[in-house]
C-alpha cells in the first residue's frame, strides 16, 4: 500500500489511526499504541462480526501489530501503513508487543528482538573494576 496524505495534524491523524472502527464486517480496536519518532506501533484486536471474516467465527477476535510511518507535507500530515506480516523494516516495536500477538513474521521477530538486545546492552551502566 502506497502513502495516504490528509489535512490533518500530527496529533490528528494519530488519533484517527488509534481510533474504533467498525464495518459490516469486522470492528477493530487499537489495544495499545506507542510513538517512536514517526513510527506509530499499535496492537489491535480485530473482531469478526459475521462467521468466516478473517477466517474466524462470528464474535472470534485475533490481535496483530500494526506499524503506520508517519510523514509531513505542505499540506498535512499522511501515513503508510504496514503490519507484521509484510515484515516492515522497523524494529523498534514494544517487545512486549509480540507476547501479546501470534506471530505474522518469524524473521522480523527475530530482528526485533535483536534491536532491543542492543539496546539494552547500550543502556547499561559500564562497571569499572
């Protein structure tokens, strides 16, 4: 999926991205959200309304995570939205996201993992003997 560009703000269009959404056919619900830079990670729950959507039963609901990149332009602010499973090239996502959702991606599992193995080696106090 290409770029989707708005008039919106920053905060605008974050809060319509984290927003309830309901169709005929699913109602998705954005369970957690966190902004790394412009990258906005959310977990969402989707529900399927009708039996077979998403290959689930009617009311059956599956987490996923989401990873919208958010970009400015003259006129507002617009929006690339990608989820695990297209395994997006950004590792920065909660850790505690992947406890929370079955995996998509075992590969962008791994480097996500590793992002935050360096990062906390990064964070650590250095011991002088």
């Amino acid at each position: 999926m290409g770029w989707l560009f708005t008039n919106k703000t920053r905060d605008q269009l974050i809060a319509m991205l984290t927003r309830e959404c309901n169709n005929e056919f699913v109602k998705s619900k954005v369970l957690e959200h966190q902004l790394v830079g412009n990258v906005l990670w959310s977990l969402v729950c989707l529900t399927a309304i009708h039996e077979g959507c998403l290959q689930l039963k009617s009311g059956e609901s599956i987490n996923f995570i989401r990873c919208d990149l958010l970009e400015s332009s003259p006129e507002g602010w617009g929006y690339k939205a990608l989820e695990e499973s297209v395994h997006p090239y950004y590792y920065d996502c909660p850790l505690h996201y992947l406890d929370l959702a079955p995996e998509q991606s075992a590969d962008w599992r791994v480097n996500v993992r590793q992002f935050h193995a360096q990062d906390a080696q990064k964070s650590k106090p250095l011991h002088h003997p």
